[in-house]
C-alpha cells in the first residue's frame, strides 16, 4: 500500500519502491508493529518512515508548510544510537516530508543539542523528534513532555542490532514500554542491517506479550566480494601481528587505485599505526588522507565526516574504527578495506556495505592481514558470507542497575503506581522473568539504599506522596539527569597543546607510564608530553617521529562462534589436501608443515600437542572457542592440573588455543584430558581460578554508576576517574561486609562470567570436547599452531635487552631451521 503522493517522489527521483518497502508501510498501516531487515543501502529508513507518512496523507486536510499554521504535533520518534547519526537522519526525513507536502518538523535532540533548543522542545516537540536512548530516557522526566507523547503513533529504533545486546538496549526497551503506557496504540519498528537471530531481535524490540512483528526481509540480498592481499612470503612460523605493516605498499597501490576508499582497523592504536604508515611512506598522500576515532576531538572528527560528504575538498582515504561503521551519510566509497581480521562475519558485511550503498550495487572489501592465520579467516568470512551465517546476538537478562535507574526516571515526570510499573517493567523483553524478590529489592534499594545504606538519607530517593511514588527532592532529580544512561566513560585523559586546541582523549593508564618529554603517536602526529595536570596532557609536536602507539581498552576482540566454524571447515579441507581460494593456497605450506610436525586440526578432533623447550613442559591445546572463553578455560585446566599434583600451572591464549607451561612436567595421556575437560564444576572452578572477585569489584565500578550510586558530577565539575573507582570500591566493600545478598553484587559476577569470560561459550566448548576424539601429538619442535601462543608466553618471561619481537623473529628462523632439518632426515628414512 502506498499514496500517490510518495509515487510520484520516488519517480521524480528515478526511484521505484521495492516489494519489502510496500510491505512495510501496509503493515504499519494495519497497526502492526515490525523489524526490517536489509542490507546496508537498500532503502530501510523509507520503509520505516514512509509508513507514518502515508497515514498522515491519507487522514487529509494538510495545511502547507510555511502558511503560518503551526506544524503537526509529535507523531514519530526516531531512535538512533549514535549521535553522529542524528542530523543526517533528520536532514532526509525533513526533505522527504518537504517533498510530500507535509506540514512537519523534524529536528534532532542528542547530548549535542544546545540547551536553549531542549527547552524549547519541552514546550512542544517537533513533529518528528530524532533522539538517541539516553536522551529519549531523559525526555521522559518531564511531565510537560511526557503529555505530548501521548499523541506519539511510531517509533523507529535504528540500527537495533548495535542496541541489543547491550544495556543501552534495555534501556531502549524501558523507555519503548513507557512509551506505550502513554500511547497505547503506538507501533514500534526496528531497522537492522546485520543480524542472525531476527526472532529474538524482533522479541526485544515489542516485548513478550505483544502479536510477533511483522518480519520485512528486504531487497534480495546484497553482492559482497572479499578479496585478500597476499604477502609475497609467508613465515611458516608466524606470530601475531608479524606481518604488521609489510602489505603498506599494496594498500597505497590500490589506493591509487580508487577516487575514494574507507580503510577500517578493528582498533583506534591500528589505526594510529597505518595512518602513519601511509603517510610516511606515501606524503603525496597528505592533504588526501584523514583519521577518524572516537578518541579524537570532536571537531576533528566533525570535520573529517564534512569532507567525506565531498565538502572542504573531499579525500581521497579516511583510516578509522568502527566510529564510521553505522552510516555517517556520505556518498559510498570506491572500495572499503580491512586491516586485520574482522574476527566475525557481521562486521565485515556492515563494513563492505560502505562500498556500493545503494540498491542494486556489488559491495566490495579488501582484506589485509596482519598475520598468516588472518588468511584463513578472510577465507572464512567470504565462505560464511555466500551462506548468509551472521552472528547472534543475545538480548540482556535483568541487568538490575538499570531497573534501580529506570525506577528513579519513572518517578520524575508524574509518579508511578509500584504494581502498574512493574506490570509496565514486566512487559519487556529484558525483564519478562524478573521474579517478586528481584522486584522488591529494587524497590527497596531507591526508597531506602537497601540493608547497608538505610542511614543515609542521600539514598532515600524515592517518596511515597498520596499512593505515588516520586521523587525525593529536586536535587535527587537535577542530579539523576545528568547521570542518566548506560555508557561509563573510560578513563580518559585530554591531549591537548598549549594554546588550549584539543587533539582528543586517551586513557588515562597509558599517560601515567609515561614521563615528562616522552614522544607518542596521537590523531596521525608525533607528540612529545610536555605537562600532566589534572586530566590533560598538554603535547608539543615532536621532532622525532618515532613514538610510542596509544593503547586502548577493548582492542582485542574474540573471533567469533560463525568465523570459528568455518575457519575449522577450511582446516578440514586442507589436512584432505585440498587447498580453495588464493588465500588458502598461500597459506599452505605452513599448514603442509604443521601437518609434518603434527596434524591439522579437524572439528572432529580435539588437537593436543606437548613439547620441551629450554627445560620448561608446554602443552597447547586448540578448541578454536575464541580468546575470551579461552581465558576462562586455561585459567580452569591450569587450576585442574595443580589439584592432580601441586605445582604452578601458567596459560596464555590465542583464538584457536591455549597454551599451558609448567616446570614439571604436564600430563599427556587422552584419558586425563579427557577428564580435565568435564563440564562438571565448571562454574565453581571458574570463580575460585580467576580471581572472580576482583573481577567483579572492577565491574561493579561500572554497575555502582548506572544505579546512581557513584555520580559522574555537573558539566565542567566531572569527578575524576579514580574518585568514581574510590567511590565505587568503597560501595563494593561495604556490600560484601553489611549486605551481602545485595543483588548487584551477584550481577557484578554474572557480568564478568557472560561477558568477559563468556562462560555460555566456554560451557557449550566443554560440552562438545566430550564427543570429540583427542588426539595428543609430541612435537619435538613447536608446530606452525603452537608458536604464536609459545610467543605471546614470552612477552611476560623477556627480561634481556633483545626485544621481544626481535627475540620471536630470531625465534622464527631457529625453529624454521630445526623444522626442515627434521623432515630432511625424515624423508632421508623414507627414502
């Protein structure tokens, strides 16, 4: 169903509207709400849009824009993750309601929006109102607001996959359930580009007692073509990251290849890295070539999106992070690149979507690997890609620190009746099971601050007046706004130079190794750190341009469970001798070595290899679970194996395996690992071998912010990290000894199992090892598998001068020379 009007937009744009598109709007029409799923550049913000549009049209009596009669009241909200997103969505849903003769605003309102235009909006809200959740969750304290949105008839939640797994999605889902108590006929639709588990995403979006959405699979889907630079040679021994920059040259070439290229690094210290590799290799390139992070100064990165919409002379090569993965509007790119392995299929289809964003247009990518592994990998994304496998992601469970948060915001506009909102807080997806105790704890912890905090009335936040539960004081309320969200800001110091410019943030653990004339590299310069006061570096530029890399939080990612699979699949097919695609074809003689010195890992067969060096047991086992259940589980077999025989057990991990070393010696029959990789008791040996309560105590910082009990400070009065860290402590301690069946520190120890150790993975791991057959290989020399983890063992045990990549490439050629010496005089037996 569509109108006339919007016909005969799309034909005077040359435009026709596809099938999915049509559909969408017929089933918002019906009062349905729905997901939409499509490829990056097939048309998905019309589809949701359109709809409202449509039934605006058709109610008639429009009165035209600029008449001197007030706009339509609010109709739509639109949901945006990123503020970066805002503005370019307002400008094309503003010129299409232009274009169809709509008498409607549609403005933006995001942490960047000035206070005299939220004022303003309080008074009356645009006729579409393009927001992101913290803002939208702020709208909703003022009781003026919350009376306008009871006309509100849609709400569009973008990119929903990037909400979804993360507490910002809950927080979405609290507001969308507000939302649908003042507006009860209100419909809800979500727009995801890269998805797996659509019914779960769909779920999330309207809640567990709502119709299922209307499902709106887009246009066919989308070409991708992922092609590989290969190395001219490969390391049969590599290590991580040893190819590095060497594939420079290359990339420059195809460059110069293209008018336009997007060249994406999985972290801002990579993309530090190759920006200067560029430029210093290539300075014709200067002037060309920007980068772009989130760590960088706003304007700079304001003015980098400018110029990739064409303006301020345009570029030729923008290096950044996933800070432009989510549609920053400008023109599609000639090529997109990817440094490093993407370690999930999802994100490099987000990514080549970049390249071609348009309906109709092939979207290709260019892989760079940095190591030799990263070829299989790039293999394996273009298999799982042609089968449409897109990873999952899992909607969050309760997370209480933002049900204390929500509670609070519930209670600022009107007040709340306590067994309506939990009706109201129950009708989501995230809290569909929250159970009577969880509902009264939370309940007594904001009238109260539960068991430990009852004595201080700061705690008290909420009052009881006349049946309503409000707020407490106007201060509790001031303060609570400007706390409200999810995102807990890093530890974050301001690069800045003398004259006050600023060049961005960097972590604050990175800054205080260094000492005063230290040079690093920051924002694509050289700088020298000149002062450190308070939370700003003050930098000079260097003359030098050797300097240290910024290193972030988060930067190693785990490959994922679809990237795992079909890495193993190609390693199946290659210990058959078989060998598709360039990139296998130039991994394979080390994977022809590995199978001489041991065999190649198969998905039904668990690999175990041992070995001797300098006097030290090693023994590498490779489950392909990724990094971060291999944590989990090399700190649980090293626990398991000193319960055999007392003894200190140490374990690295790599994503295909974990190595465990020891100065006596390790067992080695299947049996024993047979046992060792039990399910049974796992999640205690989980919790007693890593720490988990420190692990916890460090989550619980980011929990104490999000359920108010830490605050962030005014504007210009922000509290320092390590006061908020102090702070936070403190509250942890004081649980643990006064209250210590305070929920939140039972969420703390959930968060750290399901997030940094992802204890699900590493439980369905030891499920599957218990049918696969175990296969334990003596490799006198370390296989081509086993060295990178041999190498990231020596990065803690190097104490000499040589350095450590220095050591591991004398190391490399060592081994490469025991290894062919090996098979020579085995093929000497042979022969």
């Amino acid at each position: 169903m569509t109108h006339h009007a919007v016909t005969s937009w799309f034909r005077s744009r040359g435009w026709k509207a596809f099938q999915f598109q049509i559909d969408a709007w017929s089933a918002y029409l019906a009062g349905r709400d729905g997901l939409i799923f499509s490829p990056t550049g097939t048309g998905k913000t019309y589809a949701a849009w359109l709809g409202a549009a449509i039934e605006r049209l058709n109610e008639g009596a429009i009165t035209p824009k600029g008449s001197g009669v007030a706009a339509d009241p609010v109709r739509v909200v639109w949901v945006t993750p990123l503020r970066a997103l805002a503005s370019d969505t307002a400008k094309a849903l503003q010129e299409s309601a232009d274009a169809l003769g709509l008498n409607w605003t549609v403005e933006t309102r995001t942490g960047d929006t000035s206070s005299s235009i939220k004022a303003r909006q309080r008074r009356r809200l645009p006729t579409a109102l393009v927001t992101t959740p913290e803002s939208l969750t702020i709208l909703l304290t003022y009781a003026e607001t919350a009376k306008q949105l009871r006309q509100l008839r849609l709400v569009v939640c973008d990119e929903w996959h990037e909400l979804l797994s993360t507490k910002r999605g809950t927080q979405t889902e609290l507001a969308l359930t507000r939302l649908r108590t003042l507006a009860p006929t209100l419909r809800l639709w979500g727009i995801s580009a890269t998805l797996g588990n659509l019914d779960d995403a769909a779920r999330a979006l309207v809640g567990p007692d709502r119709p299922m959405p209307a499902m709106i699979r887009g246009a066919e889907d989308k070409p991708i073509e992922v092609e590989c630079l290969l190395p001219a040679a490969i390391e049969r021994y590599p290590w991580a990251g040893h190819i590095g920059t060497a594939l420079v040259d290359q990339v420059i070439e195809r460059i110069g290849r293209a008018a336009s290229t997007l060249l994406f690094t999985n972290t801002r210290s990579q993309a530090e890295i190759w920006f200067r590799a560029l430029v210093r290799r290539s300075p014709d390139l200067i002037g060309g070539i920007a980068l772009h992070h989130g760590s960088l100064d706003r304007e700079l990165r304001d003015r980098v999106e400018r110029m990739l919409k064409g303006e301020l002379g345009g570029l030729r090569c923008v290096v950044s992070t996933s800070s432009l993965d989510l549609g920053v509007d400008f023109a599609p790119v000639d090529q997109v690149i990817q440094v490093g392995s993407p370690k999930g299929v999802a994100r490099i289809v987000q990514r080549a979507g970049r390249s071609g964003h348009q309906p109709g247009a092939v979207s290709r990518i260019v892989g760079v690997p940095t190591h030799a592994f990263e070829l299989i990998e790039f293999a394996g994304v273009r298999r799982a890609i042609a089968r449409g496998e897109l990873e999952s992601r899992q909607p969050i469970d309760r997370p209480l620190d933002v049900l204390v948060q929500h509670l609070v915001t519930a209670a600022m506009a009107e007040g709340f009746d306590e067994d309506a909102l939990k009706r109201e807080v129950r009708s989501t997806w995230a809290f569909r099971d929250l159970s009577d105790q969880e509902w009264r704890w939370a309940m007594e912890f904001v009238r109260s601050g539960g068991e430990a905090l009852t004595v201080y009335p700061e705690f008290a936040r909420l009052v009881d007046i006349g049946g309503m539960l409000k707020v407490a004081s106007r201060t509790i309320a001031q303060r609570h706004r400007m706390n409200i969200g999810t995102i807990v800001a890093d530890d974050a110091v301001k690069v800045a130079y003398p004259n006050g410019k600023v060049l961005g943030t960097v972590e604050e653990s990175f800054v205080a190794r260094l000492n005063i004339g230290d040079r690093f590299v920051f924002a694509g310069k050289v700088v020298e750190l000149k002062k450190l006061r308070e939370m700003t570096a003050t930098v000079e530029r260097a003359r030098s341009v050797r300097g240290a890399v910024p290193r972030w939080n988060g930067g190693k990612m785990p490959l994922s469970t679809q990237l795992a699979g079909a890495v193993q699949e190609l390693m199946l097919e290659a210990s058959r001798g078989v060998f598709e695609g360039p990139e296998m074809n130039c991994v394979r003689p080390l994977l022809e070595l590995q199978r001489e010195l041991s065999v190649i890992p198969t998905p039904d067969v668990l690999l175990i290899e041992h070995a001797k060096l300098r006097g030290r047991h090693h023994v590498f086992v490779f489950p392909f679970a990724g990094r971060l259940a291999h944590e989990g589980l090399g700190a649980v077999l090293s626990l398991r194996l000193s319960r055999i025989t007392p003894r200190s057990v140490t374990a690295v991990v790599n994503d295909y395996g974990i190595e465990l070393s020891c100065d006596e010696p390790l067992e080695t029959d299947p049996e024993t690992w047979q046992e060792l990789l039990v399910r049974e008791g796992l999640l205690n040996d989980l919790i007693e071998s890593v720490n988990a309560a420190e692990f916890a105590r460090r989550q619980f910082r980011i929990i104490a912010r999000i359920a108010g009990l830490t605050q962030q400070g005014y504007p210009g009065e922000r509290v320092r990290t390590r006061h908020l860290q102090a702070s936070s402590d403190m509250f942890y301690d004081v649980f643990r000894e006064f209250d210590p069946d305070n929920l939140l520190l039972f969420q703390a120890q959930k968060e750290v199992l399901d997030e940094q150790l992802e204890l699900t993975r590493l439980d369905r791991t030891l499920e599957r090892a218990a049918s696969l057959a175990i296969r334990v290989v003596e490799t006198p020399v370390l296989s081509p598998l086993a060295f990178p983890l041999y190498c990231e063992s020596l990065r803690a045990t190097t104490v000499t001068s040589e350095s450590w990549e220095d050591r591991v490439r004398r190391l490399s050629a060592q081994m490469q020379a025991r290894s062919e010496a090996r098979l020579a005089r085995k093929r000497k037996v042979k022969a």
